[in-house]
C-alpha cells in the first residue's frame, strides 16, 4: 500500500513538474508578425543571436505583402488572438482603435523609467508618431504606443554622374526652387530628363505638396486649412499648386510620371535614365540591388519660399507594437529593448540600408544613410499632426495635381474643386 502511495505521489510530483515546465516554456517563446520582406532574413539572424544570449525563443513570422499582412492583423484583433509583437499598417485613427480596443500596451513606464534611458535612445521625430499627446482627438491616454525599429525621411536625390554631363556642380545641389528650374534648363540641354516619382501612387503626390504647402504658408496655416478655418482657394495654396504647373511647363518631370507607380520610378532612376528622384529613405537598398554603382546625393526639395523653413515627411519608418493581452508581454518588452539597442540597430541598417531609429547608431551606418539622417530635424508626418483631412479631400487634391500636371486643369480649378469637396464634408460633418 506504501508503494503504491509513494508511485502515486511520484506520478503526482512528475506531472506537475512536466506541466510546469511545459508552462514555462511556453512563456519562452515570443511570436512577431511582420510584412518586411526585406529585414526577414536580418530578423532571423537576430532571433537566433537572442535565443543564445537569453534561451527566450522569438519567432519572427511574415505576411506579405502588406495588404495580406493587413488583412490578418484586422482578423486577428477580432478574434482578440494577436501575437506578442506586431505592427499597424494603417492611419492614425485606426491606430487609436486598436489602441481603445485594448489591442496596444502603453509603453510609457517602460521607456520613461531609468530616467528615461530607453526613451533617450531615439530620435524625437521617431517617437511621435507612436504618441498620443494629452488631450487627442482620438479620445485615447496620453503615451507612447509603439517602438521605432528604423526611421525615414523622403526626399530627393540627384544623380552625381548626369549633373557633371550637364555642367552642374555635382556637390552643390540646387537649394532653390529658381535654382531647380535652371538645373532642369541646363539637363534639357543635355537631352537628360529632370525628375520621376511613382506619382500614380497619389499619397507620393500629397507628400510633396504638403512639403510645399508647409514651406509656402507655415504648419499652423496648413493645419488650419484641414481643421476647415482656411479655404484652398487661399493664394497660398493656389501658390502650392501652381508649382506643379511650372513644372509642366519647364518640362521638368519624366514623361509619364503620373501613370508610374514607384517601382517604376526607381528603376529609371538607378539606371541613370534620369538626374532628380523624389523618394524615401528605403531607396538606398533597392537602388543598391539595382545599380550597386550608382553615384548619387540627398537633397531637401528645394524651396520655394524663404517665409518658413522646407520640411519633409519622416519619422519612424516601421514600428513594432505589444499585444497588451499577451501573457509574454514584460519579455516582449525585454526582446524590444534589445532590438533597438545600438548593436542590433547598427547591424540592420548595414544589412538592409535603412535607417536606424536609434541615434547612438549612425556612427556605424552607410555614408548615404547618414545624409537622409541629417535631414530628420526637418521631419513631419500627417500622423503626428493631431488632426488628419477627409479622404475624399485628399483624394480630390491629389488627382487635381494629376490633371495639372497633364494640362487638364488651372490650379486656380483645382483649388474650387477641393474646397467644393471639403465644404460639402464639414457639412456632412455638422450634427
């Protein structure tokens, strides 16, 4: 009877040990939805350098491409079976829905604590597109929702090779909008076509001309433009639309541009088909792919008045979120910590040339990437804004631009039909 009663309790001690241990396993393994096809391999490598150092497994699991990836992070949080870390292709009001939805860890504690030693790690610029400040529209808790992996600015370029075959200085890139109609002058006279950008993809369009419209009239006039307060019929904005007509006119944008989609666009440009490109920082490594002998420089776009200071869109170019349901979630943190320390954000930025969201980094980045980096104090974003514009208006400003460039439309049309758009939207609004 005592052997039985001794097996029995053995039995007993094995299976809880077994059930424990199988607990606590579990715990050891981190799950990270992706869509970056060209970080998977980098991500890998990494998670294996983690499992050594820690014995904390990450899986680091892609979906491609990102309108799939998309897809299952909308079907996931409706089945509320997220995995530990993921990120949100999407708007900032979406963002605050996951956010209110109990979707999204608020990392405030974590990167202010220590003094804030995490926090100081990253570029400001990097940080506010994950905050919500006090206050918001979105009705969400003031915080930090999401860490940086790497940040971006898009800017232009210019090709080096091409300025010398047209007698331009190829270290001294045109700083002005009359110096860029006069390099492009002086490249038609070469026969080398001016500028490309996959403006078929309007959200390219848009990005350039808020970076006109911020350097023409100042943030707090554009902001009050979306807030409804300022009409686009304003001389200012009709300004902003008049440069693409200028354009049109000098001839300086590659012939169909407005049908091109950005991959387009950097194939013409790494082929040396063409001396300006308007693009990201992302370009560096598929520029790399495609012509690894490429000699080109950053520039901001040139501005175009002396009123306000040129800005750009920039900030965090990809960011990883915490599942706030996730049994894993202070060894989630952990893996994010070490994810975006110097080491490891170094070795990413050599691996896939895009920018490192950490600034003790950039000692130990491609020169190229350190000229998109010395741009980001001129950065600004739409979801840092505050206060976004109905879709339909951007839509509406986009495809005007569309149909300046082709000589459809004046930009005086354009600015009424926006501002039809937008006052019909404000009314929709109205309780």
């Amino acid at each position: 009877m005592k052997r039985l009663f001794l097996l029995g309790l053995i039995f007993c001690f094995l299976f809880c040990f077994g059930c424990c241990k199988a607990a606590q396993d579990k715990k050891k393994v981190i799950t990270v939805w992706h869509w970056m096809t060209d970080r998977d391999e980098s991500f890998q490598e990494l998670a294996k350098q983690y499992e050594q150092k820690t014995g904390i497994k990450v899986n680091f699991e892609l979906y491609a491409p990102s309108e799939q990836y998309s897809q299952k992070v909308r079907a996931a949080a409706q089945g509320k079976n997220l995995p530990d870390i993921f990120g949100i292709l999407s708007e900032k009001k979406d963002f605050a829905s996951f956010i209110k939805s109990g979707h999204v860890a608020n990392l405030t504690p974590y990167l202010e604590s220590d003094n804030g030693r995490w926090k100081k790690e990253f570029f400001t610029k990097a940080l506010e597109v994950n905050e919500f400040k006090p206050d918001n529209t979105y009705g969400v808790e003031a915080g930090f929702y999401g860490i940086p992996i790497d940040v971006m600015t898009i800017e232009m370029l210019y090709n080096k090779k091409l300025f010398k075959k047209a007698g331009l200085n190829p270290d001294v890139p045109p700083a002005t909008w009359e110096e860029f109609l006069a390099a492009i002058e002086k490249l038609r006279a070469a026969n080398i076509p001016g500028l490309v950008s996959g403006w078929s993809e309007i959200w390219m369009i848009d990005c350039f001309a808020s970076n006109y419209a911020f350097n023409i009239m100042g943030e707090k006039k554009v902001l009050d433009t979306i807030k409804g307060l300022i009409p686009y019929t304003d001389p200012d904005w009709i300004k902003v639309f008049d440069l693409f007509a200028q354009m049109r006119d000098n001839k300086a944008l590659v012939t169909g541009v407005i049908t091109m989609i950005n991959k387009t666009a950097e194939q013409l440009f790494a082929n040396e088909k063409c001396a300006f490109a308007f693009n990201g920082s992302w370009c560096v490594n598929v520029y790399k792919g495609m012509n690894p002998d490429l000699e080109y420089g950053v520039m901001l776009p040139p501005a175009a008045s002396d009123s306000f200071p040129m800005v750009v869109w920039g900030g965090a170019g990809s960011s990883l979120l915490i599942n706030d349901r996730s049994a894993n979630k202070e060894i989630a943190i952990e893996f994010l910590k070490w994810l975006s320390d110097k080491d490891q954000q170094v070795f990413l930025a050599n691996k896939t040339n895009n920018l490192p969201a950490n600034k003790d980094a950039l000692t130990g980045i491609p020169p190229i990437l350190a000229q998109f980096a010395d741009d980001m104090d001129y950065t600004t974003h739409p979801n840092i804004w505050g206060i976004s514009e109905f879709p339909i208006v951007t839509e509406t400003l986009d495809k005007g631009i569309q149909s300046i460039i082709i000589g459809e439309k004046t930009p005086q049309q354009v600015a009424i039909e926006v501002q039809k758009i937008k006052e019909r939207e404000l009314a929709r609004k109205k309780p």
